[in-house]
C-alpha cells in the first residue's frame, strides 16, 4: 500500500492518472505505509518522470507511453516539430515514451500532413449528433437512448431549427465546411425518410460544394438497410462506418449488441452494392472474454470484407458503462493480452497495406495502450484527424454537441457545449441557439 505527498502542488490530477498506470486503486491511498513525496519546483514534467522512475523501481512496470496521460500525443509531437524541436527525441528524453510508440506517433504525424495539410482559415468541420441506438453496450458511455422512431420526431424538430441557424450563420460568417459527420448513438437508427428529410435540411442550411469527407456512422449493421444506403449516396456521403467490434457472436451477446456476426457480413455486401467509396470498421481489443485469437479473426475478417478505414480500439472501462458497475477493476486485468492483441494487429495492417494515419489515448484504457486509425489507398478519415489535432473549429449540432471555436493567432479553443439528454434539449432549444450565436458565431 502506497501514500503519496505532493508538496507545492494544487492539482493533482494528472500525477494520480500516471499512477493509475502502474498501481490499481486499492494499492495506494491515505493510508499507505510506503511513502512516497513529491516537490513541484516548476516543472510538472520532472515530478512525473520521479514518479514513473519511483514506480517502475517498484513494481517493476515500464508503461510504454512513459509520463504522457493527454489524449493527443500526436498533436503534441506537431507542436513540438513546429517550435523546431525533434519531436522523436523529446518525446522519449521528456516523456519517457518508448521508441516503439514515439516512432508510431511521428509516423502518424508526418503521414497527416502530407495527405491532409493544414486546415483553410474560416474552415469548419461540422458534426451533427443523432442519441439514439438500438440498445446500450455493456461499456458504453455516450449519449445513447433507446426509443422507438415516433419519439425521434420532437427530437428531429428541434435539431433542424439548430441546423438552419447555424447554416445560415456560417454563411453570414464567411465559413466554409471541410468536412460533415453524423454521429451519435448510431444515425441509421433513423427511418430511411428521417434521414433523407434531415440530410436535406443539412444540405438546404449549409454550402456543401467545398465539402472533402462526408461521414455518417452506420455502426449497428442491423440497422443498415438498401433503401437508407440509397439515401446516403443521393445525398454525396462517402464514408460509412459499420463498427461489429468483434465477429465473435458469444461476446457480441455478452456486451448487448443485438447483431449477428450474419448482419455484419449483410451490411458490408449492401454497402459496396451501393457503391460506398470508404467503410470504416471499429474492432475493440480486451473484450470479455475474447482471447488473442478471436481479436485476429474479427481483424482478418474486416481486411477479407474490403473495410477501407479500421479502427483499433482498446476497451476502456467509463464511469457511465455498466461495464464499470459489474467491474470496477476490469480495465486493469489481462494488460499483457490487451498490448499482444493489439501488436499483432498492427504488423499485420501495415503488411496487408494500411497506414495508420490518426491515434488518440483514452482514460481508464486497458493496458495503458491507445486507438488507432488505419486506412488503405491513402484515403484517411479526415474529419478524426482535424478533431485530433484541434487546429480548426468545430461546429457541433444536437444533444451532447460540444462546439469548439478555434483561434489561430493565439492556437486556443473555446467550447460552447450543448445539453447531453435529449428531451432537455428539445425543451431548451432557444438556449442552445442562442449559446452558439453568442459563443460561436462571434
């Protein structure tokens, strides 16, 4: 058991997060008869590398992403090549990051700006928020809600008015948009009619010609159906995702899916029927259960189907999932499995052609390892890029929208967030107009 004294220091959030990397809740507290003490003298970095040395000595731990607790570390690598630092070197003398995951993160970043480049000035990617899902996932955290698609009307209503409001703002603003995405919740919960109706108030509100990517999240296959793909391609999107997170029908059980492995194979001969240019699929590592076997089989399958984006995630273990409530502890069990998984998925991407071109880290991830985009034929996501290196502003419409409006001269975001529960932001519509009218549009 293990105490920690951090002397000159306020917050201690992000030394606790590094901790959380070698030792589990219950190994360390007020309590504990091993006391380890810390002075602030300036540099919080140096506090975390006495820290990650300390613990690595005991528990003989050496996390692969060394003092580094942020979500973007492939912004961060930018930042440092822009002040013209090597971002290789830093990351692994200053932070402590291993050869293997700072090369992984240069290699993103280098291949970004070549396929992507910067962002244009007054561009937008803008993201349209759709709360509903056929059921809840066992590890799900987000705005999700299950109703049938007459209670999605009132919603719909108010999300439309949002919609013109912003379209016409952004005209009066001079903003163009670079990319458009529907996400949620899964936007294929809509009807077929739902969805054309709102994807035609997108396209009324909003000046579509400049558009590079045009995404929406398709995630439940059993939502997908030919009519809604017909939909999505007589309105220009591009990109769908059809995310099975695992082709083990025990596990997809298990966390609540409600899909067959079946319904995957369906979606993925409907969608390259209907011509759609890139899929995206989302595969989790560390599921219950599944063994490095399965994790490969769920891979091998989304190479053979033609999946053009896959995305790896590792399991993270939120505060809102029921995941959390039946184990709180689950995240730190089986690590080893979770970097095994995930290594393998990796060589085996890169020798059948993908590239990995966006990364981030979530907290509470199991083994302390990342997400990671892969694409093919150099068709990279690039709206999950712009999000990621947070140099352009994002619009973000509907329940559990969080704006963000972009300063360049100062590189400084500013958030303007919408209500997460659906029904209050129907009620409070007017509010969140005008919240981006005051806060957005400035």
């Amino acid at each position: 058991m293990y105490r920690f004294i951090f002397n000159n220091i306020e917050n201690t959030s992000p030394y606790e997060e590094l901790i959380k990397e070698f030792l589990q809740p219950s190994e360390y507290g007020e309590t504990g008869e091993s006391i380890l003490t810390y002075d602030f003298k300036g540099d919080r970095e140096a506090v975390k590398r006495q820290i990650y040395a300390d613990l690595s000595d005991a528990t003989g731990k050496s996390p692969k992403w060394g003092v580094l607790t942020g979500i973007r570390p492939v912004k961060l690598a930018g930042e440092i090549l822009d002040r013209g630092d090597d971002p290789k070197k830093t990351l692994m003398e200053k932070y402590l990051v291993h050869e293997s995951k700072a090369d992984l993160v240069c290699d993103i970043l280098n291949y970004q700006r070549e396929k992507a480049g910067k962002p244009a000035l007054k561009s937008l990617s803008v993201y349209v928020g759709i709360p509903f899902c056929p059921t809840r996932c066992l590890y799900c955290s987000f705005t999700s809600n299950q109703v049938d698609q007459n209670a999605m009307g009132p919603y719909l209503e108010a999300l439309s008015r949002e919609i013109a409001f912003a379209g016409e703002a952004a005209k009066a603003a001079g903003c163009s948009v670079e990319t458009l995405y529907f996400g949620g919740g899964t936007p294929t919960s809509l009807s077929a009619a739902q969805l054309d109706s709102l994807l035609n108030k997108v396209s009324d509100a909003f000046a579509l010609g400049g558009v590079k990517e045009y995404t929406v999240e398709a995630g439940r296959p059993d939502t997908i159906t030919e009519e809604k793909l017909r939909v999505l391609q007589d309105h220009g999107v591009d990109r769908i995702s059809i995310n099975p997170q695992t082709m083990k029908q025990r596990t997809l059980d298990l966390i609540g899916r409600r899909h067959t492995v079946e319904d995957v194979y369906n979606a993925f001969e409907m969608a390259h029927k209907a011509g759609m240019e890139v899929i995206n699929a989302d595969l989790i590592a560390g599921l219950p259960e599944e063994t490095e076997e399965d994790f490969a089989f769920s891979l091998d399958e989304m190479i053979r189907l033609g999946a053009g984006n896959i995305t790896l995630h590792t399991l993270a273990v939120k505060r809102a999932s029921r995941l959390k409530e039946m184990d709180e502890n689950f995240n730190y069990k089986d690590e080893e499995l979770r970097e095994r998984m995930l290594t393998e998925a990796h060589d085996k991407l890169r020798a059948r052609g993908y590239r990995p071109y966006y990364l981030y880290r979530q907290k509470h991830t199991s083994g302390n390892t990342e997400n990671t985009g892969f694409c093919s034929d150099d068709r990279p996501g690039l709206y999950n890029i712009r999000i990621m290196e947070e140099a352009q502003s994002n619009l973000a419409l509907g329940a559990g929208g969080i704006s963000k409006i972009y300063f360049p001269e100062e590189n400084r975001l500013e958030r303007v967030a919408n209500v997460s529960n659906y029904e209050i932001y129907i009620d409070r519509i007017d509010e969140m107009i005008e919240r981006k009218r005051r806060g957005f549009f400035i």
